[in-house]
C-alpha cells in the first residue's frame, strides 16, 4: 500500500524503508522535495526559501494539535523541578514534654514549666536557621511508561488532496499521523467531533459510542487533542485501559499526603540564652540570674500548637507534560471493512 506523503508511522527497527526519514528535525532542500514542503511548509522550522524542517519526535510523544497548542508546537519536560510554591499548603505540630528536666535545649524537646513561657498565638518569627531545612530540590521523573521505537514520515508517495482517493485504501477506522495542516478526502481529524450515523455507517459499528455521541443520530471520534495514546490493555506493573478511557492532567497539585514522609529538625544554641524576645532569636540554654532554668525535656511526647511553627507551601500545581511534537492525528471514515480473525 503505497503511503501518503507526510504520512508518519512507527517502524520497531533501527532503521527506516526507502522513500522514509526518521523525524529527526532534518533540514531538507525545498527544491529537492517540493511537493513534501508544499504539506509542511514551515509549520516544523526552516526558512521557507531554501529549506525546511522534518517533525522531531526524538525523545518525544506525538499530540494531536488542538487544546491551545498548534501542530509543530514542541513543549513538555523530561524531568520537573518543583518550587516551594509548588509544595502542598502544611504545617508541622511541634511536640513537647512533661515535666521540663533539662536547661540546654540540645536532644530535646519543649517542657511543661512552672513558669509561664509559652503563649497562645504566633506572633514573631524566630531566626529562619531556627528549622532545619530538608529536601534537595533535586527535579523528578515526569516521563510516562514509553517503549522506544522510530517515527518516520513519509517522502514519497501518493500527494493527499481533499478531495480523497490516494495512498491505497485504508481499513475504516485506523488512525494514522499526519504531518500535514488539513485532512485528505475521506479522513477525519481526531479531535472528538460528532458525525451524523447514518452517513457513517460502517464506523459507527466499530466505534459504537465509544468516545461519545447519542448512538442514535451521533457519535464522536477519537479525541486527541493535547493527548498521547496509549495501547489498550493492562501491562505488567500498570493500571488496565479500555478502548475510549481517557485519563491524566496537564498540570497536577500535591496534596500533603503525597509529600514524602520528612520532618524539620529545631536547632539550637549551646549557649546561654542573652533575650528574652524570641523575634529572630533561635533556642538557647535558659538562665534566670546566674542559675540555669529547666525549660527542656526528653520524656513522653505531647503536640503542642500548630501554630507555633508556621506553614509552608502555596499547593501551586506543577507541569506533568512530558516532552512532545504536536502533529495531526486523522481517521479513516472510509475504506476497507476490519474484518475479525
């Protein structure tokens, strides 16, 4: 079956066929391939005079264009750094003991005193270095279950009009990348439209309401936009997909339960304490006069309030795009039946 110019596939191989090119962001001479730069134009770089560009799906997931992205946009990230905006709104309880045996605060926790040292409300921060600070920063995985094969475009071919009629016939239904801007004849972009049953009869059977639609005047295609596909089917170690299951988010918030377990280690001074104002101030050794005073404990922990350290994080959402190319994804509203084995 002879394919359409511009046609993308995917081949298990390390290679390409004769008359395809690995879409690699190749620049090509236009006078060379004038009816290919005739689809592509500049849509994935080059200067438009002498030469254009080839799609790049190297390392990246083809979307279908559509929700806010054109085709040839390239966006996503391999990995994602989160900010401290981006951490989940939460506090830490500090905790304290009972009754108060020890004036240095190292190895301890906050006591019951006889004396009235602590206070209902938080109103003066201590020094920053107060609470140590955990975490590395480090950037996390944000590419999804991949296999590695190679997409190819084709370069020869039977040229794709809208009129319909070229590139052999296709099976009613199949889906094909296209790195073209419009659909040929007897194709249909995958972008969730509905279309009348009646005048599409043979892929209602296929598609039933599968993806929408009424099922008795209607039904919708495949919508890609912004989307990746995955295969049908459950594999090992994944969650199980059916035909139509659509899932995932651009962007997602953390909540506090999905922060890894962790805790904010108080610091302290061996010395002695020199104010009795804790704005800015860090723990210290307790002195009244000259005698040290019993302010720290270390037996059963109780949690005092929330509020005496203060929270942390704005529960910004962070981006969960992994790398991609933005082509078009078409379906055959015409062609051979799929028969059953």
């Amino acid at each position: 079956m002879e394919p359409l110019l511009a046609e993308i596939r995917l081949f298990p191989l390390s290679y390409v066929p004769e008359g395809w090119l690995a879409c690699q962001g190749q620049i090509l001479s236009i006078q060379q391939n004038q009816a290919l730069f005739a689809l592509l134009g500049t849509t994935y770089g080059g200067n438009g005079q002498t030469v254009f560009a080839l799609p790049d799906l190297r390392g990246r997931v083809p979307l279908h264009a559509g929700a806010g992205r054109t085709t040839g946009t390239q966006g996503g990230t391999e990995s994602v750094q989160l900010s401290s905006g981006q951490l989940p709104a939460h506090s830490h309880a500090p905790r304290a003991a009972a009754p108060a045996t020890a004036a240095a605060p190292g190895g301890a926790l906050w006591a019951a005193t006889t004396q009235p040292h602590y206070g209902p409300s938080a109103q003066v921060a201590l020094a920053p270095d107060a609470v140590a600070a955990v975490g590395g920063g480090q950037a996390h995985d944000n590419m999804p279950p991949y296999l590695t094969m190679t997409y190819a475009i084709a370069t020869q071919g039977v040229f794709p009009s809208h009129e319909g009629g070229a590139g052999g016939e296709p099976f009613v239904g199949e889906i094909r990348m296209f790195a073209g801007t419009f659909t040929p004849g007897g194709w249909a972009f995958c972008d969730g439209q509905l279309v009348p049953l009646s005048q599409n009869t043979a892929l209602f059977s296929l598609l039933g309401t599968s993806f929408g639609g009424n099922g008795s005047s209607t039904f919708a295609l495949p919508d890609l936009r912004g989307a990746s596909p995955v295969g049908v089917g459950q594999g090992a170690g994944l969650s199980s997909f059916a035909v139509g299951d659509r899932a995932g988010a651009e962007t997602v918030t953390l909540t506090a339960d999905q922060m890894p377990a962790h805790t904010h280690t108080p610091q302290a001074t061996a010395s002695a304490g020199t104010t009795g104002n804790p704005s800015g101030a860090r723990w210290a050794v307790s002195r009244r006069g000259r005698a040290t005073e019993r302010l720290y404990g270390t037996g059963q922990a109780s949690t005092m309030s929330g509020a005496a350290v203060a929270p942390a994080g704005d529960g910004a959402p962070h981006p969960n795009m992994p790398p991609y190319t933005t082509v078009s994804f078409i379906i055959a509203l015409q062609g051979t039946y799929p028969q059953r084995p």
